[in-house]
C-alpha cells in the first residue's frame, strides 16, 4: 500500500433508472474526473443506483400485505404493503417496536427494514419503496469484470449502503456486496509489536472501505453515489460481502 490513499467522488452521475446502464455511467464519469484508473483501484458504489438499475423501486399499490404484514403494521405503525416487501425480503423479525422493525434480511445482514428505503428515491408516480439488490456480490463481479474489460485495469468494487450497529448512534457505510478484493484480512496467528500472539483479529477492509467512501458521498441530497479510492496494492481474492456475515452459530445475542 502507497503512503496515500486518495479517495475521488465521481462527478456527473445521472439520476439512475430501471434498465440504465451502469458501466457507461460510471465510465462517462471516470473520463469526465479525468483521473485514469490503475490497478489496485477501488470503486465504491452506492447501493441505491445499483438497485435502481435492477429494478428492485416497488410502487407499494402493486404490493397486497397477509395478515401477518398487517398485524406487524399495527405494532410498530408502518404501512402495511411496506411491511409486508419487508418479510418478504427477510427470514427473521428480530425486533419490533412501534417505528421500527429490526429484520436478519435474507443475505444474512441484521438491521432496520430489511435494508428497504424510501429516501432519495421518485414517488411521483405513487408512493414507492426500493428494496437491496437481489445478489449484491453478483452484480459487484459483474462491474468489476465489465471494467476489466474496459479498462483494461483490476479495478475492485463495493456496494455499499448505509447500517445501523448496536450501541452506538448513527449510521455508517458498509459493504454488502463485493468483488476483486480481500474483503477480510486475518491476522490471526500473528504477532503484534511485542510479539504477542494475535488470537481473534480479523480487520474488515471492505467495510472500512465502504464508511470511507459513504462519508463522502453524503447521505442526503448531494447526488454523489460512486467513490474511487486509489493508493490501494492490487489484491485479487475470491472473498465476497458474504464471507463478512458473522455464522449464526456465532451470535451471542440471539
């Protein structure tokens, strides 16, 4: 790793829509931050242009809530056709109270919603909701290798969106789908600097990465959904967002 590492926000994004095609957006941009990108780079992608380009924006009246939908709609005070999207994107309820659902989504990441979101997003043609990608790591690979081919260049890509974590307040970026990268580095077996074995320290890069990136692209009306970080070693592995979902057998909170 350089000394440096350089995180550039890219410029001219569009708003995204169903069919869009992501590669040439992001390639336009690339040309017009007129920073050529090299191997080792990393493009960090906001996860609601990728689901947008997918078609996961839900119009709720095409949505008829179960009774369960509507009986978890009462609790926590939510619409019931949001709340219904929000089982059907998840395989556990974890909590609930009025305002909020805490939902273990269908790809393993705990949190608010099922990740399911309706900032930022049109509703111009009735109330909408837009739900994570179906596979975040599949459509990370498939960018990372269309870029390669472009390119040229081993450049990485994350998806990120933004978490909640227990504890502490606020949200933070984090990676749920990711390609070209050691998402994870294990330390485990090593010494620190006093030769002290490290026995349980696994350092996420992919989420480092990602919150980085998240902070600089906002949260709110700034219309900056993509990140190059450049400074970083080429470092190809087959690990993906999926490799960071703690085993079950593993959760002390359950």
């Amino acid at each position: 790793m350089s000394d440096t590492l350089r995180f550039h926000l890219l410029p001219g994004i569009p708003l995204v829509k169903a069919g869009d095609d992501l590669l040439d957006l992001l390639l336009t941009s690339l040309r017009r931050l007129q920073q050529p990108v090299a191997d080792g780079d990393v493009l960090v992608l906001a996860q609601k242009i990728v689901s947008k380009a997918e078609g996961r924006l839900i119009p709720l009246a095409s949505v008829t809530p179960t009774p369960r939908a509507i009986e978890l709609a009462a609790e926590t005070a939510k619409d019931p056709r949001l709340v219904q999207l929000i089982l059907d994107e998840s395989i556990e309820v974890l909590r609930k109270k009025p305002g909020v659902l805490i939902m273990r989504h269908r790809l393993g990441n705990v949190g608010a919603h099922a990740g399911i979101d309706q900032s930022n997003i049109e509703h111009a043609q009735g109330e909408c909701a837009l739900l994570l990608p179906v596979d975040p790591d599949a459509s990370a690979l498939r960018l990372h290798t269309a870029l390669r081919a472009a390119t040229g260049k081993h450049v990485a890509v994350i998806i990120a969106d933004s978490m909640n974590r227990a504890w502490r307040m606020g949200t933070i970026g984090g990676a749920i789908g990711c390609a070209g990268l050691k998402v994870l580095d294990d330390l485990r077996g090593t010494s620190d600097m006093f030769g002290r074995e490290l026995k349980v320290t696994i350092i996420n890069r992919a989420d480092s990465l990602a919150g980085t990136a998240c902070l600089l692209m906002g949260e709110s009306v700034q219309q900056t959904p993509a990140v190059l970080i450049q400074g970083l070693p080429v470092d190809d592995s087959l690990q993906t967002a999926r490799d960071i979902i703690r085993p079950l057998a593993e959760d002390m909170f359950r």
